[in-house]
C-alpha cells in the first residue's frame, strides 16, 4: 500500500457531511494492485440519485483536492480547480461539494421561478 499523506482521509463517517461518500481510483488499463500503491487518481464519490458529487486528488508534491458535480454524466459545476482556490484536505473538498450542491440547485431553482 502507498503512504498517506495529511488530509488525505475518507472521513465518510465525519458528522458533517450529509451524505455517504466511498473511494474511486480512476485509471485504466493500470493493475489493481499497482493502483493501490499510488496516491494520485483518486477520487471519492457519493451518488444520489442521477447527481455525482467527486472530490478529486491532484498535485506532485503539492496535493490539493477540487469539488465536482455532474449529473447524468454531464459536468455541473467544480470548485478548486485553480491554485488560488484549492482544498488542502478531502475532507473540505467533500464538505464543499455537498454545500456546492445545495446552493447551485437553490440558485437554479430561483431562477427557473423568476424566469430569469
């Protein structure tokens, strides 16, 4: 198995988040167990319903997360994916992306009722 790094925790069971979150290794053609040696390509996810929520792991030496919401497939919105913007810990990325999620459909809710 790969080292850990600060922050890099699943934290599914933290009480502040609203939902159930579970790990996601995005890589193809790469070995299983290559796969769980690396600390890049890793994503957590939860799912509810047609809505994917995603904290996302990048960096080198510097590793940072970014938020992501998509639904059906389709990209919605992200947060973090700049380097004046980012998440140092999972756990904030996650903590994000529901909030994220709260607000962008409370915005578009709004504006489909003002017909704006």
């Amino acid at each position: 198995m790969y080292k850990r790094h600060d922050g890099d925790d699943l934290s599914s069971e933290d009480k502040r988040l609203k939902y159930k979150w579970t790990w996601c290794r995005i890589a193809t053609q790469i070995d299983e167990e290559e796969i769980k040696r690396w600390t890049h390509f890793q994503v957590s996810e939860c799912i509810i319903g047609k809505w994917r929520l995603k904290t996302i792991q990048w960096g080198g030496d510097f590793k940072y997360y970014e938020a992501e919401i998509t639904y059906c497939g389709e990209h919605i919105i992200s947060i973090g994916d700049d380097k004046k913007n980012v998440f140092k810990t999972r756990i904030e990325a996650q903590i994000a992306a529901e909030k994220l999620l709260k607000c962008w459909i409370k915005e578009e809710y709004r504006r489909i009722i003002n017909k704006k």
